[in-house]
C-alpha cells in the first residue's frame, strides 16, 4: 500500500512510520524544512517537504497514495490560539481539500478523547457528546474533527477517526514525560488534588495498532474509534505504579486543586511577561485532576483493537528510553 503520513517526524508519527515500512508499505512523509528528523534517517521512506498551511504544498503529498494519516498538529496548551486553529483546523481542511482530488481509499484521522472533555466515572464511550475542555488545543481538534466528519457526510471521503487517550512511550517529551522526570528527579512531593480521578493512558504502539486497523477495516469510513489501554486506573494508582519502577516512594501528600490552579496561574503569567512557556496551566491541571474513563468495546469489536502493552510494561520500557538517552541519571 501507498500511504501519506502527515506528522511523522513527531512522537506519534515516527512509530507509525516505523510500524508502516516493516509491513512493507510504500511511505511517504509531509514534513518541514524545520523538522526533526532523528527518526527517519534510517527508513526507506520517500519524504515530502510542506506544511498543513500551505495548500500548494499537499498535492504532491497526497498524489497516488492510497492512505493518508493525518497526524501533523500543533499540541500545545501555551501556543496562540490563532496558530494552534491555523495548524490543526484549517491545515486539516487543506489536507482533506487535497485528498478530494486525489482517489484515496481512507483518510485516517488522529484525534483525542479531549475532544469530548471530562467523564463521569462510568466509561464514555464514543456517543458522548462534544464537550472540550476551555483549551485551545481541545477546540481546535474538535473542530478538526467535525470537520474530517463533514467531509465523509459531504463529499463522501472515506475518513476513519481515531481518538487516542494520553498517549506515552519511547519518544514522548511532553505529557506523561513531565511528571515521569519530576517524578524520576524526586521533584514530585505531592499529588495533584485527591488523586481518586480517573486517568485514561494508552501505549504508543497501541495507538499505532488502532491507526493501521482504521485504514484496513472496510466498513469503519466515518466512524470515530476510543483507543485506550482499557485499564481503568486513578492517578494515585498511576503514581505507585511509576513509583515500584523509578524505584522510589510513591507520594504520600495532595495538593488542594485550587492551590495547583493558582500556582498554575502564576506560571502562566511569568511566562506571558517573560515570553516563555509555563510549567503548567491551569487547563492541564483542570485535565489531570477531572475523570477521563473510556470504554474501547467498539474499537475492539469493530476493528478487532486489543491493546498489547499494559501500563507496568510500557512505562518500564518508556523510562529505560529516558535513561538510555540521558534524560534519566
Ligand atoms: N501525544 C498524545 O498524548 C496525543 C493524544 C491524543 C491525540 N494526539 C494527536 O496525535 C497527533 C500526533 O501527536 P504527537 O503526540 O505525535 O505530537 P508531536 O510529537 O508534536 O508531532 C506533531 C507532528 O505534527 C507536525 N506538524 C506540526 N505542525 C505542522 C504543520 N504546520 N505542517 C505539517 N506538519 C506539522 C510536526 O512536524 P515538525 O516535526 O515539523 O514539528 C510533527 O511531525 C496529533 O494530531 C495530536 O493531536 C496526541
């Protein structure tokens, strides 16, 4: 198979690209003149130079291929609202405008659960209305993704959506990176709220599993898939899971919430005069102290997804990485 991968070079992306060429697909990668490209270096992949943001740049991208994953986005809290809806709204439609033209079998989508916000403490599952948080990174892969759907109801693109939960593994330096080398330094002294919130977790490698079964279903063209571990975890059972591995005590004391946001606060506003990037915000403590609990049957019953790596496994492996690569001592 011919296909496009729209994000490649990033964490997500490389693995994909890894996984594509071992089964012997032709692959192709949009990617910038800026882009970071470690991962590619050894892979027999043909290589595209363009942004999201620049139509012209995407028909040669989507020329003769026979999927496209469009993971290339902007996933950041801190960037400016007007970037972040640039890069994942209307670089998603000009993507999507390419494929048009361009006789593909499945555009496959990589969303997120943020597109529907916080749960209750019963798994949601995909029929859960859209309900992001206040971020603008959530609105825009909302809109992205009403958007990837329009185009199915419209234009009868055939589009796949997959919506991965927080994603970690080798090659991950934001999210669950954060608190792994917080915790790693001893810096993490207490948990964030009760911790009695539920976190939805899932292996890169899974994701990657989900992505290739949306493009090779037939009857999955615009439907949305939940790609978890599907392990229901709290964040106080997350902390002594990573705890035994960092072989380090778990922490034994919460922050109140309203504390963490005001700290939160005060980390945005330095960066706002200093031009730099928070520690945290007060959205991605509102993420990691709210209930995120999914229920994966569809994917597993319509797209035959079982998720491999169980979260003691993927993040000894994850931490082995940050070791090996010095980001560990
Ligand atoms: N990581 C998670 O926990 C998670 C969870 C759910 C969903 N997702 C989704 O998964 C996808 C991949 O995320 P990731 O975690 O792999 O992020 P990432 O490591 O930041 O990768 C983003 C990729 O998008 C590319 N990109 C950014 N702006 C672009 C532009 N203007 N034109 C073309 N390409 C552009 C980047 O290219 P450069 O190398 O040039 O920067 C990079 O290859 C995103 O759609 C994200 O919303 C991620």
């Amino acid at each position: 198979m011919r296909v496009l991968v729209t994000g490649g070079t990033g964490f997500i992306g490389s693995h994909l690209v890894d996984s594509l060429v071992s089964k012997g697909h032709e692959v192709r990668v949009l990617l910038r003149k800026t882009s970071n490209t470690k991962y590619l270096e050894n892979l027999d992949v043909e290589r595209v130079y363009g942004d999201v943001r620049d139509r012209s740049s995407l028909k040669s991208a989507v020329d003769n291929v026979d999927v496209v994953y469009h993971l290339g986005a902007i996933f950041n809290y801190w960037a400016p609202r007007d970037l972040i809806f640039d890069i994942n709204v209307n670089g998603t439609k000009n993507v999507l405008d390419a494929c048009l033209n361009a006789n593909i079998e499945r555009f496959v989508h990589c969303s997120t659960i943020g597109v529907m916000g916080q749960t209750g403490t019963t798994p949601a599952d995909e029929k859960k209305p859209y309900n992001p948080d206040g971020s603008a990174y959530a609105q825009s892969k909302c809109e992205a993704e009403k958007l990837v759907l329009k185009y199915y109801t419209e234009q009868k693109l055939p589009v796949t959506v997959i919506r991965p939960a927080v994603v970690y593994g080798p090659r991950c330096f934001y999210g669950m990176y954060d608190g792994i080398i917080a915790a790693a330094k001893g810096k993490v002294n207490a948990i964030l709220g009760s911790g009695d919130n539920y976190v939805s977790l899932v292996h890169v490698s899974d994701v990657v599993q989900g992505l290739e079964l949306a493009a090779k279903k037939e009857k999955t063209a615009g439907e949305i898939y939940i790609v978890t571990d599907g392990k229901f975890l709290n964040l106080n059972e997350l902390f002594i899971i990573m705890a035994k591995i960092l072989d380090i005590n778990p922490p034994d004391k919460h922050i109140p919430v309203w504390m963490a946001k005001s700290m939160a606060f005060l980390s945005e506003m330095k960066a706002r005069l200093t031009g730099g990037s928070p520690d945290f915000t007060r959205n991605s403590i509102d993420f990691m102290t709210t209930n995120h609990i999914y229920d994966i049957s569809k994917a597993k019953q319509e797209l035959g997804y079982e998720p491999k790596i169980d979260l003691e496994e993927g993040l000894k492996q994850t931490i082995d990485f940050y070791r090996e690569n010095g980001y560990i001592g």
